[in-house]
C-alpha cells in the first residue's frame, strides 16, 4: 500500500511522509513510511520524490540528483518551492481508516470482568525483531512468578509495518503460534489493552480473536492522563473513566491496562505481585527469550 501511492508521485513532483500517511488514512503512519522506502530504495521505486514536511530531500545525494534530473530544484538538501512541486492527489484507499473502524467496533467485545477461573498460569508473551522477521517467544510462570513452567518460540516474518496503534496487526500472527488455550491462565502482552486511542491495544486484540484472559503491561503511553500516584499506583484516565493504572516510578514505570476477559482491579494486582524489575516477571524473561531468539539468528545468518 505505501509503495503503490509513492508509485503514483509523477516525475517533477514531490510528496512528503506525512502525506503518503495521510492517503492511507492516518498520519501517524508517517515513520512507518520512511522505515519501508529505506528498504525500497534498490527496488525501482521513486522514493526519491519523498521528502520531509520542511522539504529536506530524505535520500541524501543520489535522491538530490534524481530530484534535480526531474526538474526540482534543492539547494543544501532541501526543495525550493516545496509547495508547488508538491503532490497529494492520491488515489490509495484508506485502509488505516478502515482498520480504526474495526478497531472501534470490536472495542465492544472486550469483557472487562474476571474470566479466568482459579489463577493457576501465568504466561508473558514478548516480540523482538530482526529487520521484518519476528521472533516470538511465551514464558509460561507460577501466578507469583517465580517459576518458570514452560516457554516456547515461534518465527515468522511481519507483512504489517510497526505504526502506534496498530501494533496487534503487526504481532498477532506470530502470537498465534504461541497461545494456548489453557484453563486457569492469563497473559501478559508487552503493549496496550484499553489504554488505546480506539480502546482496542494489541492486548485487547490478542484476548478478543483469540478468546483467552489478557492484560495489556507496557513501557510507554499511548493516551491518557496520569494522575497522582498513590502507593505506587497511578490512574490513568480516559474519556472520562480510570482505563489503566501505572506501576513504578519515573521512567520505570509499567503502563498496565485491561486486555479481555479480566477486571483491571485484578490485571493491576496480577502486575503489581510480580514486578521484580520494572515489569512483570513472566514478561522480562519473554522479552529475553525473544532477544535470545534474534541473536541466535543473526549469528547463523553471518
């Protein structure tokens, strides 16, 4: 999708990242773009008439050559006249703003309500990436955790670009691979649950497609207003309603909301029991194992 609307940029005319973002139907795809055009570059497409909002030629020499053979003019890296080379009649459908209205609608089908039966598992599920190809991995703990039951790793490549908010379409298919559905287990998702511009985090994504107990625990906001911290707890607020609490201090914090079938009283509790190091336990040694999994592919692809 981005590099069919790049491909529609005519020669003599240019294009910035946030306007390709905007044609797909939200701007904040903006990086996602740039990530993808710089490992396009070698693959015939004219990603040299992509620029920055102030008109700073992005590829460096070669796109100032390719941008000057076309026409336009830059002086020290920059286009002069941006505004009337610039292109934004893209005829790319919004897939982004389809994917915000399924998003809105399964919202509706999150169970914020304990659903888990007797606590029995405790499960961490953590990704980590090696250019498109991800690497997996599941932790499966005691519900204090303190020992570790069983852990497994699934490999796939990513056909969905890393953008805020958009993070369970990027993942859930190597998840997949992971999940089990076990009685008495809740998951761990290294993102958001309900603290989500749509309400509907990579957390809530995972419990809803794949009907298991989750909980959304991240290291950084997406939305929200955190509020005093109070033993250690701070609400977050949402459109009105406490969504979240944070857990920690300063920048080690841990950004906890619910994912499905589970209350955030409890999805709170669960975190707070089992944070040993800034996160919870089942979470840090998922992060590890899939940290692990990369490394051990980039040595065998050396």
């Amino acid at each position: 999708m981005i590099l069919d609307a790049v491909h529609q940029i005519p020669a003599g005319r240019v294009a910035t990242f946030g306007a390709i973002a905007r044609a797909l139907g939200d701007v904040k795809a903006a990086r996602a773009v740039g990530e993808v055009l710089s490992n396009a570059r070698l693959a015939n497409v004219p990603s040299h008439r992509v620029v920055f909002t102030d008109g700073r030629v992005a590829g460096g020499p070669d796109s100032m050559v390719g941008l000057e053979h076309e026409g336009v003019r830059t002086e020290r890296g920059i286009v002069v006249d941006l505004e009337s080379h610039a292109f934004d009649s893209f005829t790319t459908h919004p897939v982004l703003a389809d994917l915000n209205r399924i998003q809105l609608e399964r919202r509706e089908s999150v169970i914020e309500k304990d659903d888990f039966g007797e606590l029995r598992f405790l499960a961490g599920l953590d990704v980590a990436y090696s250019g498109d190809l991800g690497h997996a991995a599941l932790i499966i703990m005691d519900p204090g955790g303190k020992e570790v039951l069983e852990e497994s790793t699934a490999s796939c490549e990513s056909r969905f670009p890393y953008i805020p908010g958009y993070l369970g379409l990027r993942e859930l298919p190597m998840l997949r691979k992971l999940v089990q559905k076990k009685e008495d287990i809740v998951y761990l998702i290294d993102g958001q649950g309900q603290l989500h511009p749509r309400g509907y985090g990579i957390a809530c994504q995972v419990g809803v497609e794949l009907d298991v107990p989750t909980v959304g625990a991240a290291k950084s906001l997406l939305v929200g207003n955190v509020k005093a911290a109070r033993r250690g707890q701070a609400a977050i607020e949402l459109d009105g309603r406490t969504r979240g609490y944070a857990l920690g201090n300063g920048r080690n914090r841990t950004y906890v909301s619910v994912g499905h079938r589970i209350s955030l009283r409890s999805a709170v509790a669960i975190c707070e029991r089992t944070i040993f190091h800034r996160v919870p336990e089942p979470l840090r040694l998922a992060h590890l194992k899939a940290n692990a999994e990369r490394r051990a592919h980039l040595e065998a692809s050396e």
